[in-house]
C-alpha cells in the first residue's frame, strides 16, 4: 500500500466501514465475510482436553487419571457423560443457552507433532506445511476480495515472532502503539525508505489500537490477566468497526507437564471469565451473533498422567465455539480413550473440518480450500 | 580488512556471507580479495539447461507457464548451490540490463539466451552486444521479429538505446528512428532462428549518431560501441548494482576508460570496479535495496536452509520476481522495489521459509549451540550471540532488537524480518 492509500484507510475511503460497521445486518441477510469477526483463541502449549470437557463416565479416564483428574461433583455437568471444567462457570452458562458447541476428537492425520510443527499445522491447516503453505485464513477467504483497508488478520497476543495468517497487523497489547520508530533522517534513503514503510504499517495498527481506546466504558470488568486484556481489547476493536476479519488471541501456558491441576484451573478460569465478560459486552452492543469464539490447541495432551502431577504432549484435542448464532451441542466424535495408538489419542475431526466449516457457515464462502471436509454444522 | 568491510563485499558480490565465510575473508586485503573473485569468477557458461530448451520451439503462442516455472525454479537451484556466488550475481545483473520479455517469447528461446548470457557475462561486452541483436528471444520479446522497412519497430531500438548500450537521454528520437531502420529485416522465423530477410530490409541512408550511411545492424552495433557514452553507461549501471544507487561521475568516466582500454574487455572493468575506493568506503554501506531474488536467496544460503528451489522460487515471485520473466524495462532498481505491501509479501514469504527449518538442526535456527556452530564459536549464548548474529545479518542496527534471552530461532527471526534486513 502506497503512502496515499495508506492515507485514505485512516481517512476518507473506509469511512463507511467506521461509521457503520454492517454489524447490525438483518439476520438471515447472506453472510459477508467482510461482517462478521472471527475471535480466534489459541491456548498454547497443549490444552488438556481430557480436563477441560471431562468424560467423567469413560471408565478409560477414570482408570489413567488418579491424580490429575477432577472431582466429578464439582463438574458443569452437560449431559450424562461429559462435564466442564469447573473454573469454567461463564462457558458452562453458555452451554445452558444454546450458543457453545463443543468439538470433540480435533486434529489433524499422523502425529505426534512437537509444538512447533503442530502450531505450523494449526495455523495453514496443513498437516505438512512447507514454506509455500499459506495460514488458512488466506486459504478460506481467498475466492472473496477484501474490501479495501481491510486486513484478514489482526494478532492481539504475544508480542514475540506470532504466526503468519495471511495479513497480519500487529496490534499490540497493551497499546505499544508507540514503536521507537522516530529513529533520525540518515543519510540513506534506502534505509530511511524502509523504516518508514515499517513505521507506516505500525502507525496503521496504532490508528486501530487509538480508535479502539476510544470507545468508552466498556461497562464490564474483564480479568486483568494478559487473555483477559486480549478478549477487553478485542470487544473494543469490535466496537470501533476496525476492518479486521479475524483477531487473533493467545493465552500461554498450557504445557502442563508438571503440577497440572492448580495451574491448569487458573488458566481456564481466567479464560472462562474473559469470555464471559466478551459475551456480556457483545451481547449489550447486540454484535454478539456476528461474532464466532474459536478456542483451540495446538494438540492435547496424554490420557496417561506422569509421576510429576502432569501429562504429556499429546494429539487429538478440543475446540469450543461460542457465539449468538451458534447451535450449542456436542459435535464430532469423542475419541475412544480405550483404543489409543501408541499411548496417543486418535483424532475423529480434521481441524480442516472445523476451519471448513467456519468459511462456510460463518462467512458464506462457498469454494475454498477446505470445501472438501465434512462440515459440523455447529452454525 | 575488519569485519563490518569483509560482510559489505561478501553481501555485494555474493548473497551476504555466512559468520565462517565473513571471518575467512577478513584475513585478505580489499585489493586482493576483488582480484580473487574476479580471477575465479565462474558464471557458467557451460551449465545444463532443461532438455526442452534445445527442442523444438512453437512460435506465436503463449510461453507455457510449466516451462517458465521450470526455468526460474532451475535458475533459483542454481542460484542457492552454484560455488561461484560472483558469477551468479553478474548473470542476474545482465539478466536484469538486457531484461525483455513478453508473453509469446516461448520459454526455450528465454532459455537460449540465458545461456549466451552466461558465455559472455565475464567476457567481452562487444560479443555480448552483438548477441544481444541477433538474438532471437530479444527480438522476439521486442517486436523486432517481425519488424519490415515497411513498418520498423522502434521497441527494439529503443531499448538497444536507451538500456542495452548508450543510456537513456542520451540520444534523439531521429536516432531510434534510424536504428529501427537499420535493423529491419533481421526477424525470427517459425522455427524461433533468427534470419535477414533481403527485402524486409531497410538499406536507404540514414543518419544515426551523427553518422550518415547505408547502415545495417552490425554497423549500428559498431557506432554504439565507439561511442564513450556505452562504456559510461555499462560502467555506471554497474555501479549502481555493485556499489551505490549514485553513481560519482568522475569514477564513472575513469572506470568507462578502463574498459575501453582493455577493448570492453568485462573482468578487467570488475576488477576496477571492485577495487575502487567505493567498494569499501563506510559511506555505501546499506545504500541498496535487496531484489527478492537476492533477499531469499541470500537467507537460504546465509542460513542453510536446504529449501527446495521451487519453494525460493515462489517466495521470491510472491515477492515481485520471477527469473525469465522481468518486466519490460527490467524489474525495479532500488527503492522502488518497496511499498508497504511488497514489504509485507517479502517478510511473509522469507517468515514461512524460515518456519519450514525452524527444527532443522543443520540451521541456527535450532536451538542456542546451533547458532553457536553457525558463528563459529564452541559456546555462545545471551547477548554475544544476539549481537554476533546482528553483525553478520544486518548492516545496521535494527528497529527492533531481540532481547537476549530469546531463543535462537526467534532472534535470527527477529532480525531476518527487521525492516533492516532489506538493505544491503
């Protein structure tokens, strides 16, 4: 984008899509991709599915897990067989009304993957990307042409190296806005060309973050942990209309090898409160149904447990969907935790499934990558 | 030479230099290290193209895409591999000055020409111009096959003018006309040879350069390569691929007469060029923009990372470049390869091939001793290894630092997508 476009984003051209954002679209209006965000979550690290919707009848969980497992009492219990998490409270009262489905048995062919490789996998929804593998956000929206100023991706989380979706913006918490970008006039201009082009593409997201801190009391406290943040950040941006399709959160820390218990209910805990807090603002604003959740791993973890009150990386996980226009339910097939392969999990769902069913039933693309995946029809 | 001197020639006369690379040349002086690339400069001439290129060839359709893709990705697994870094380097500055193509130049004809290239790139500039005229894949790309007295194209001349030999301004529209004239009838028959066609061609007087005659191509050839202004101008363009987007004219014109006096004779000009006082002066440092080519080769090498020439192919096209396929008037020079969004495709494609061996235990990426290994050092860890890593990759400090306790996939990730690390 040129220095006049560049310009034009922040100013005249995309007023429509500050002004009035199409949030508020007629429902069964056909879906625009170009309305409806994806609130993308990525629990890093492994998430224990087995701990997170517990197969509290499976006698198979009863007999592996001794230690690291839940009491069943204090389960969200959801029907006779599965129970959530009980730091989980605000996701459970989801469940009671019909806006989370639950995706049992997600990932992808072959495995085990290091983190890395499975992160790789999650984010080009291949199970071998190469380097010319493009993130699978690209891949969905490919057939529909953003409109201009729009970004396919905005990363909210980390502020390290974050993952490639397409096109991302860095949008930094908290607010960061303000790179050290005023480095003096040198005396090359090849130099000075590029750090400029570079401060331009920040200056872009800070316009983003500035219009987003404009936007009044949000009228519900979000945990003050760094998801929390993210998901406060998010329903801001969402307010403002920022031109974004997905926005992309993280919470670290789900490398649970060790002490899993504790560690483990107070991320879903401050996950379940930041979701909870998101759903109340957006349901206020009534963008609720224009917004899908997706919480996803990068893989699970073991059924067995280790000698350090842990467990080990593992393969098939969970995906949870929230959102005003989602059929709450159980969708996919839960692994048989009696027929592991070699100590593993086997996955029943293709993470391309879900993906494929997010373009499709979400953003009403009809051709894309994924197109040949079964969809789940949580939508 | 100190480090920083070593780094600056390595990252202009080959793709940018490993740690071990840069460290074995700071033993040699400037002067001798310009002579040892230009004495073993190897662009080879005698490489193995795709059969097909000497096959049959179908003229007036469009150059298959599978072909075109072939040969770029063939040139890219040239370009990661071949010993000679300096010959790779000098072929892509000739492939990029006598850049022409168009849709129905069909690939063995690109193909054909490359490897004439590749025969006189370290050779003598006057064959190489007199290639250049017969050739047919030029004459094809610029309307020239099929040009008559009757209607000249002033495409061919005009790049002949303007890029090829002279310079731009350096000549009138009555000159184009003229040489236009002269080389009618030199077309490119169904077969893809070049041939004279008597009665297409123009034998009238004209006038061109100054010069009155019945002139035909060789005799335009010959005036062009008389004239002081050709080896300026190749002496120049030089210049600004070699050393800075500026060129200082009073080296222009002493270096334009070196390569007179050794008959356009190309290494003994190199040689100057390379010695000059230029070359190491602080000053240029970081003053060129890396072309995609030069950016995801140079990763590829720099790093080792075993890519698969297909895949450079494709992160340098999604970057703006595919070899054999250069734009009209060549790719862009310089700044004008960078906008917001090219920057962005380039961090994207060079962000996914680092991706792809980030676990490659071959690379630094790996983990703190593989980055050790790659600087040459038993152990080496924190903020040495940050700021060794930041010497050999970038010519200047980066807008973003990596903290030292960053793992070592993440600092050369850092540094390899830091604004920064497009300049050479």
């Amino acid at each position: 984008m040129d220095r006049r476009r560049f310009l034009q984003l922040l100013s005249a051209t995309p007023l429509a899509l500050w002004a009035a954002p199409a949030w508020t679209q007629e429902e069964g209006a056909a879906a625009d991709p170009w309305t409806r965000t994806v609130i993308l979550v990525h629990l890093a690290g492994g998430n224990d599915a087995l701990n997170t919707v517990i197969p509290f009848a499976d006698p198979a969980y009863l007999a592996a897990r001794k230690r690291v497992s839940l009491p069943v009492k204090k389960l969200h219990h959801l029907d006779d067989n599965y129970g959530l998490h009980p730091a989980m409270a605000p996701v459970a009262y989801a469940w009671d009304t019909k806006e989370l489905a639950i995706v049992h048995g997600v990932g992808f062919p072959g495995g085990p993957f290091g983190h890395y490789a499975a992160c790789e996998s999650l984010d080009t929804g291949s199970p071998t990307p190469g380097p010319t593998t493009r993130g699978w956000i690209s891949e969905a929206l490919s057939n529909v042409p953003a409109p201009r100023g729009f970004a396919l991706a905005a990363d909210l989380g980390m502020a390290g190296p974050g993952p490639d979706l397409g096109a991302p913006l860095a949008l930094r918490i908290p607010g960061d806005g303000g790179p050290k970008l005023a480095r003096p006039a040198s005396k090359n201009r090849a130099l000075d060309h590029v750090v400029g082009l570079h401060a331009e593409r920040r200056a872009q997201a800070r316009e983003l973050w500035v219009r987003a801190q404009d936007t009044g009391d949000l009228g519900t406290r979000f945990p003050a942990s760094s998801i929390g943040e993210q998901f406060a950040l998010a329903a801001r941006l969402l307010s403002s209309g920022a031109p974004v399709a997905v926005m992309r959160l993280e919470q670290t820390g789900y490398d649970t090898h060790r002490n899993q218990l504790s560690r483990h209910a107070d991320l879903l805990g401050d996950l379940g409160a930041a979701i909870g807090s998101f759903r109340s603002v957006l349901l206020k604003s009534n963008r609720w149904r224009n917004v899908l959740v997706v919480v996803v791993s990068e893989f699970g973890r073991t059924l067995a447990e280790n000698a350090g009150g842990g467990t080990e990386d593992g393969t098939a996980g969970v995906a949870l969907v929230l959102g005003g226009s989602v059929r709450g339910g159980m969708y996919g097939t839960p692994p048989l935790l009696g027929e592991l392969n070699d100590g593993q999990i086997v996955h029943t769902v293709d993470f391309r499934s879900l993906y494929g069913t997010i373009a499709t039933d979400f953003w009403g693309v009809q051709k894309h990558a994924f197109s040949a995946f079964p969809g789940l029809g949580f939508l | 030479m100190d480090f920083p001197t070593a780094r600056h020639l390595l990252q202009r006369t080959s793709f940018g230099g490993t740690p071990a690379a840069i460290r074995r040349l700071t033993a040699k002086d400037p002067l001798g290290a310009a002579q040892i690339l230009v004495d073993t400069v190897d662009t080879g001439a005698d490489v193995v193209l795709p059969e097909w290129v000497d096959g049959r060839v179908r003229m007036g359709r469009t150059a298959a895409r599978g072909e075109l893709d072939a040969l770029n990705a063939w040139w890219l697994g040239r370009l990661r591999n071949a010993e000679s870094e300096f010959g790779e380097r000098l072929v892509l500055f000739w492939h990029q000055h006598f850049a022409a193509s168009a849709p129905d130049v069909p690939a063995a004809l690109r193909g054909r020409w490359h490897r004439t290239l590749r025969q006189h790139a370290a050779g003598n500039f006057k064959a190489l111009l007199t290639a250049a005229v017969a050739d047919p894949s030029l004459l094809v790309a610029l309307g020239q096959a099929d040009a008559t007295k009757k209607s000249p194209s002033p495409a061919f001349a005009e790049a002949l003018l303007s890029r090829f030999a002279l310079g731009a301004g350096q000549y009138d529209p009555a000159d184009v006309a003229a040489a236009a004239a002269a080389l009618t009838g030199w077309q490119v028959d169904r077969s893809g040879k070049q041939r004279f066609v008597g009665r297409a061609h123009d034998s009238g007087k004209k006038m061109f350069l100054g010069q009155s005659g019945r002139w035909g191509a060789a005799d335009i050839v010959r005036i062009l390569l008389a004239d002081d202004r050709t080896g300026e101008h190749i002496a120049s363009s030089l210049w600004r691929a070699f050393v800075s987007p500026d060129p200082d004219p009073v080296e222009v014109s002493r270096l334009a007469g070196v390569f007179r006096d050794a008959d356009y004779e190309i290494k003994p000009l190199l040689a100057a060029v390379l010695s000059s006082d230029a070359m190491v002066e602080p000053t240029y440092r970081g003053s060129l923009v890396k072309s995609p080519v030069e950016l995801v080769v140079g990763a590829a090498r720099v790093l080792y990372l075993d890519a698969k020439a297909s895949d450079l192919a494709w992160a340098a096209a999604s970057a703006g470049m595919r070899l054999f396929e250069p734009p009209v008037n060549g790719w862009p020079r310089g700044i004008a390869w960078l906008t917001a969004e090219t920057l962005d495709r380039r961090n994207s494609a060079l962000g996914r091939l680092l991706r792809a061996f980030a676990s490659d235990p071959r690379t630094p990426l790996g983990d703190t001793r593989a980055m050790a290994t790659w600087l040459g050092q038993p152990s080496l860890a924190g903020a040495r290894a940050r700021d060794q890593a930041m010497d050999v990759l970038l010519v200047v400090r980066p807008v973003h630092e990596p903290p030292e306790w960053f793992a070592a996939g993440d600092i050369i990730r850092t540094l390899v997508l830091d604004p920064t690390y497009q300049i050479a």
